[in-house]
C-alpha cells in the first residue's frame, strides 16, 4: 500500500533543484534542462553564478559545456531550492557535504531525495541515504540514487552513457529514469540502494590502488589481475554488509563503474593514485588535483566500517596504509602482488 501511495503522488511534470557547483552537478544540469525539465540550481559561489548567467557556460568545470542559463533558475540561496523543488538531486563532493546541507532550514516533506554523491558525511561514515534518513527522518522510499559507469566529462561531450537509478520501489526507479533518459545517456532502474552506493564509494577507493600501479610502472597484465581481484572485494563487503538475493554486482552501476573509474583518464581517483605511485606526498597530490578524490575520504570510512565486520580487504587496506598510514607505496604494492594469486 505505501508503494502504491508514494507513486501515486508522484508529479508528472516535477521541479528538479540540483545542489552543488562542480562537474557531476554540471552534468546533471545539462542533462535535465535539454530534457526540458524545470530545474532550480544551487551553488554557493556568485562568481560561477554570474559567469554563467553571462557567458552560458561554467567558469571552472566543463567549461565547453554550453548551458541554457535563461532555462533554470541558478542561485546562492539553498532554501530557495529546497522549498521550491520537487525532487531534489545532492551533487556535492562528500567531504564538503555536510558543510552545504547544513544551511538548509527549509523542510524536507514530501520531497524527493536522491544523492548523486560518491561517498560517505560524517565522522560516522554514513551514505547520503542513510544521513537523510537517520538525522532528517526522510523515509527510504522518498530517497534515490544515481550511479554510473558515468563521467561527468563525458556527458558533457555528448558520448554514450549508461545512468543507473535506485529506489525503495521498482516502480518509483522507473519513473525517475523516464526524466534522465536522451539520446546520449540511458538509464537502468534499481532498487539496491545500499549496494550502489557503497559500491560508487569503494570504486574510488580501488581507483586510488589502480592509479598507484600505474604511477609505479605496473604493467596491463597485472592491472587486469588487480581490478578483478578489487571486484571480489567489493562485492564481498557489500554482501557481507548488507545481504541481498537479488543483487547482482556484475551489473554497471557495480562492476561497469569499477572498471572506468579505474582505467579511465577522466578518473581524478586514479590520476590521485598515479601522482602517490610517482612520488608524490598525499598532501601534495591534493594540492596539485584542483579537485577532491573521493577515495581519499572513502578509505578511512571503509576501514573504520570493515573493523566491525572483518571482510578480508588486502586491496582496501593496501590503499588505506598509503594514505593514513604513510606507507611507501611500492613497497606496499610489491607485498600486495602475492596476495592477488
């Protein structure tokens, strides 16, 4: 009955608000305003406000991207977007997550809430779905997610791209798909919540491992050995964390955006990674990205999370000694070879 009763109050023709400024919520925008929704954008800085508004394209990310400005409302106002949206996409690098939605004080009733953030707020780790829901008492069947294999720059460019959508409900997965989908971008309903998003934050995590044996001088061979053994790490945290008959990690929301996270260009967790496996120091790395990597943050979260569960991670853990534990990163990755047989 609550299936039924949330669907049906679902609009036709919703108002999207997209919070946060940088490439993935540039995307996002793209997307839904040549979809011809109605959309109000958030992003705190007035400087990328005004540039857009003047010149139709964003001044730091995506700067090729043409943006309708006179189709959405783009503001600095995070209340006016809440309360004057329906569906409401987060789009902000978790490490600054909390620090956004902590200006809000517009309420979150019978709002839509869908996180297309990768990874986890908080000194508690939580996803995004399970902060709205514990701290805000947003219900899971009014949150979403969207997942990839899906680079922001590459939806940007127009280039063929698979958009996975997760709810509670079948059903409610399938009407959020109906406004993502174009001729450049297909969407796939899901109803793994805690799947993807755990998946979208470990992918980042194993990205960073990747991008380190590349840096080192790891060769395609051993990188094809890596990843898969990633993806039987992953897959085990995710069923050993939240078990589930009916998911299946070979999928692209799991597999497919472990595969392009770790081997594409476009991949700021894998560039992390190749800068620490040439030399560079954690915080120099950083310093030179101009952009956060996610792992980053992600690596300490799945630590602290695993010390309840004990999932055997020789992968994840590699990762975490490099960047918290100020391990060299070859003599790491040369222990790690052994343990990938």
């Amino acid at each position: 009955m609550e299936h039924r009763h949330i669907y049906d109050r679902m609009k036709e023709d919703p108002v999207f608000g997209v919070v946060g400024g940088g490439s993935w919520a540039t995307a996002l925008v793209k997307l839904l305003s040549e979809n011809g929704r109605k959309l109000n954008w958030y992003m705190r800085d007035t400087d990328a406000i005004e540039h857009i508004e003047k010149y139709h394209h964003h001044s730091k990310y995506l700067t090729s991207v043409e943006l309708d400005a006179d189709s959405f409302t783009l503001t600095n106002d995070i209340d006016y977007v809440v309360a004057e949206s329906d569906i409401l996409i987060f789009a902000i690098p978790s490490a600054y997550f909390l620090k956004e939605v902590s200006r809000v004080t517009a309420s979150y009733d019978g709002k839509m809430l869908i996180s297309a953030v990768k990874g986890f707020v908080g000194d508690r780790y939580q996803t995004v779905a399970e902060y709205f829901h514990h701290d805000h008492k947003v219900p899971f069947d009014r949150i979403g997610v969207i997942s990839g294999p899906c680079h922001a720059e590459e939806v940007g460019m127009e280039r063929l791209s698979y958009i996975t959508l997760s709810s509670k409900h079948q059903k409610v997965a399938e009407y959020l798909c109906g406004f993502f989908k174009n001729h450049y971008v297909n969407t796939i309903a899901g109803t793994d919540i805690y799947g993807v998003e755990y998946a979208a934050a470990l992918k980042n995590v194993y990205a960073i491992a990747a991008g380190i044996c590349y840096g080192i001088g790891y060769g395609d061979n051993f990188m094809a050995v890596l990843i898969a053994s990633c993806f039987r790490e992953m897959k085990e945290f995710i069923n050993a964390t939240n078990p589930d008959v009916r998911r299946n990690t070979s999928r692209s929301a799991y597999l497919g955006d472990l595969l392009v996270t770790c081997n594409s260009p476009f991949s700021r967790n894998r560039n992390f990674g190749s800068m620490l496996g040439k030399g560079y120091s954690v915080q120099t790395a950083m310093l030179e990205m101009n952009q956060v990597a996610e792992g980053l943050y992600a690596s300490k979260a799945i630590h602290e999370i695993n010390g309840k569960y004990g999932v055997d991670m020789p992968i994840a853990d590699a990762v975490y000694s490099i960047l918290y534990g100020k391990k060299h990163p070859v003599q790491v990755m040369r222990r790690l070879e052994d343990s990938l047989m």
